[in-house]
C-alpha cells in the first residue's frame, strides 16, 4: 500500500500506522490509530511532517502530542526550581572563570535573581517576567546589564542541556531613556558595572 512512498510511515497493523522521526538525537517511533489506507498514509506522513516542522521551530511538546506515549515521560521538561539550578550551574561555573567574575555572579544570583524568581519551575521563566522585574530596577542601564548577564548565561547552558526549550533572554536587552550623567552624578553601582561576562 505505498509503504516506501512516505518516508518514516508505515503500515504497524491492520489498525494502526507508525512515524519514525528523531527528538532531540534519539530515533522515536509512535503509532497512529488509523486503519492503512492511501489516505490515511498522506495524513500520517502530514502528522510527521508538522512534528518534524514543529521540532526544527524548538517547539514540540511530546507530552501534548503523544500524552500516552512511554516517551512522554521520558522527554518530560526538568521540574528544576530556578534556584536548585542556579546553585549548580554556579558550582559547575565556578573553574571555568575568572575568580573575580564568579564572585560577581554570585553576588548577583543569590542577592538578586533567586530572591525575585527563585521559587519559580526554570521552565516557566519568561522574557516578560524578567522585564517586568528589570523595569522596576532604581539603577543604571549598564548595571541592568550586569545583572542579566549570569541570568542569561545560565538560560543558555540549560538550553543546551536540554532542560528548557528556549532561552527567554536569547538576542534580547532591556534599556531605559537615561538623562546625560553630570560630574556630580555619582553611580551607587559603579563598583560592580566592570563585570565582564565568560559564558
């Protein structure tokens, strides 16, 4: 019935159609409950096809596609809690920097960003809760900054580790309209605007 005319479709059963498609390096197969026909191997091989598009565009959800999938689980998003991860990602950051760097992360991490979303899933951070959160900062553009930049690289190197989806703070910065800066002007933060980010 066509079986090679789809690739990663084929007939399971005399009830049932399978999709072999790859998830994050790691070959999945699923079945569809949908009797082989010519038609229903186009809508199989369509199913795939917006899997596939959805995988490339970093948005597939397996556990909303496939809810009774054994893979659901397995690809589940991390229930980590911001700070958990933050207290790692701070421990495993700590050789690969500059002593002076990784004290201004803490600093920033465990006075700023943990109490303000600390008790928050890492998969339920979003842009728009940092930017509210930045908005409401008394200080200078360049310490907003400073202080998105642990924030932001710690996002990133979950991302790459697969625990989130997307890094909210990917490409994004947040600025204020700032008066010119007068001799008298003295910033409270001008100790801590030299950080220099090592992601």
């Amino acid at each position: 019935m066509g079986g090679n005319k789809y690739p990663g479709v084929r007939e399971s059963s005399d009830s049932s159609i399978e999709i072999d498609f790859y998830y994050k390096r790691q070959r999945c197969r699923e079945r569809l409950s949908l009797k082989p026909s010519p038609t229903n191997l186009r809508k199989a091989a369509q199913h795939r096809a917006a899997i596939l598009n959805t995988i490339d565009a970093g948005a597939f959800d397996y556990s909303y596609t496939f809810p009774e999938s054994k893979n659901a689980i397995k690809f589940a998003p991390s229930q980590y809690m911001i700070k958990t991860y933050l207290a790692e990602w701070l421990a495993n950051k700590k050789p690969t920097i500059k002593a002076s760097t990784f004290n201004d992360y803490r600093k920033i991490i465990n006075n700023l960003v943990i109490p303000q979303f600390g008790s928050k899933l890492l998969t339920c951070l979003s842009r728009n809760d940092v930017r509210t959160w930045v908005a409401s900062m008394d200080c200078s553009n360049k310490r907003m900054a400073n202080i998105l930049s642990p924030l932001r690289a710690a996002l990133q190197d979950a991302l790459h580790d697969d625990l989130i989806q997307s890094n909210p703070l990917l490409g994004w910065t947040y600025q204020r309209n700032e008066a010119p800066a007068t001799k008298d002007h003295v910033d409270p933060f001008r100790n801590e605007d030299s950080i220099t980010p090592e992601l």
